[in-house]
C-alpha cells in the first residue's frame, strides 16, 4: 500500500490541508496518508526544504511525498516532480529540492504538463494531488510531464569561506518549535575548513568557543543539581541532523524564550565561525 505525505504552509485552521486529503481518498481509498507539516512559515523556502530533507528518510522506499509551499504555477514557478532515493517529490521549482539534490543525484526529474487537462487555481488540491495518485497507482514520470535536467537553487544554501579559509559565513535556514536557531553550517563541512583549529562562533553579539554533540553536554554532572543552573543558559550543538544550531538549553517559546527571541536572530541571519590559530 502507498504512502502519500503532506508537507505545508496551510496551518491547521483552514480548510486546505483536509481537502487535498480528500481529493487523495476520492482517487485512492486504500492509500495512506502521514502529515509530515501543515505548519511550514508562510512561502518560506528553506524552512520547508529542511524539514522534508531530515524526515523523507525516515519512510519507505517508493513514499511519495508531496509538498504544497509557495506552489501557484507561473513562467518562473513550474511544478516538478523528481525520484531521487527511491522516493517520489512533488512540488513547485522553487529550490525546495535543492536541499536533498545537493547531497543525492536525482534519478529523473520531470516538469509536470498536465496543466491543459485540469482546470485549477489549487495547484496542489488538483494538480499535485493527480500526479500522486498516478505515481501510486504504479505510473512513471515520463506519462505527466517531460525530462529536465536541473532544478531552481535556493540562495544561501552553501555557506561562504574566505580567501584564507580562517571564516565560514553561514546563515539561519530554520527555526524549530524550541526556537532553537539551525544554520546552513553541516559537521562535515566545519571539520573540513577546521582541520582541528580553534574557533569562536558569533552570532549578533553572542560568542562561543564550543560545540557540543548534545544538548546535555553543557551541565556539569558532577556538581550538586541545586547548583548547576544551566536551565536558559545559551548552547552550540550539531544537531541530530548535522546542522550547526545556537540553542537555550530547556528553552520554551511560550514562556522564557529561545535561541530566536532571546539572541535575536531570525531566518536568513549571518552566523559566523572565525578559525583561530592554535
């Protein structure tokens, strides 16, 4: 049985997500649908670029995954849908794949042409929905749109390095639930400029001279738990999905803040790692 998952900026309130979910069970009433996010900030690229990166994995080969973010067809903004990893993506040409593309080749990527046969001005309720159920019911790319050979980049998906290799300039791809504040920097990608230099991370006015691998890495287990006040103290970890992130350890958005509001720092903010000399 197929899965299709929805990943979105319609929120919850309106009626959107829950019609594309009927569109889907009118066409196939066996098929399974998992909501990976319906609470993507509005038309926000990047943000919606890394949550499919870090959960399409997580599901089974042949998975389609369809992705409703700033989807609305014009001469700039195409719809595509690509196989890559054994997994099916559609959306609109808008650098959301670039993301997963930059680390794994895609197999096919087709520009969909369905557009004449269907009569929208809900791309995502009749046109992404159709090329879902196509894929699902064993259909190949090749029978709804044509081949393509590249597809939109996002802007500062790749972090900069400087002519001495002694800065990367990085910037805020996302902000999660936490208001924990992931960049664009990858571990592997640090360690490669790093080559076991000292540094100082900044971002705004905050400075650190280290980078944890967890969360709990900042408390001092040796010292009495009364004493140890670490709860709101601020933290760089690579997070469990490689990125770089500038986190509040046991942060909360709704009462004493995060990394965002406490540090100030929103999406498309500079973060910067300057390597020192040892």
């Amino acid at each position: 049985m197929a899965i299709i998952t929805l990943t979105t900026d319609f929120g919850e309130k309106d009626h959107f997500a829950g019609a594309i979910k009927g569109a889907i069970y009118s066409e196939l009433e066996e098929i399974r649908i998992v909501d990976i996010s319906h609470s993507v900030s509005p038309f926000n690229i990047s943000e919606a670029a890394y949550i499919i990166q870090n959960a399409y994995s997580s599901f089974p080969k042949g998975t389609i995954h369809l992705i409703g973010i700033d989807s609305e067809l014009s001469p700039e903004n195409k719809h595509i849908a690509v196989k890559l990893d054994d997994h099916y993506f559609i959306c609109a040409n808008n650098g959301i794949m670039s993301m997963i593309c930059a680390e794994i080749a895609p197999e096919k990527i087709v520009e969909i042409n369905i557009h004449d046969r269907v009569e929208t001005n809900f791309p995502v309720l009749d046109i992404f929905v159709k090329v879902a159920c196509h894929i699902a019911r064993g259909g190949t790319l090749d029978v709804i749109g044509k081949v393509i050979n590249t597809i939109k980049p996002i802007k500062n998906l790749v972090p900069f390095i400087n002519d001495e290799h002694n800065q990367i300039i990085g910037s805020v791809i996302y902000i999660d639930n936490y208001g924990n504040v992931v960049t664009n920097i990858k571990r592997k990608f640090f360690e490669s400029v790093q080559k076991s230099r000292p540094y100082e991370v900044s971002a705004r006015n905050y400075k650190f001279e280290k980078i944890h691998n967890k969360y709990t890495d900042i408390i001092d287990f040796d010292m009495e738990e009364s004493k140890r006040n670490v709860d709101g103290k601020g933290l760089v970890v690579f997070n469990s999905s490689g990125y770089l992130e500038i986190a509040v350890y046991k942060s909360n958005c709704t009462s004493v803040g995060g990394a965002s509001t406490l540090m100030g720092l929103k999406t498309m903010d500079t973060v910067t790692v300057n390597f020192l000399n040892p």
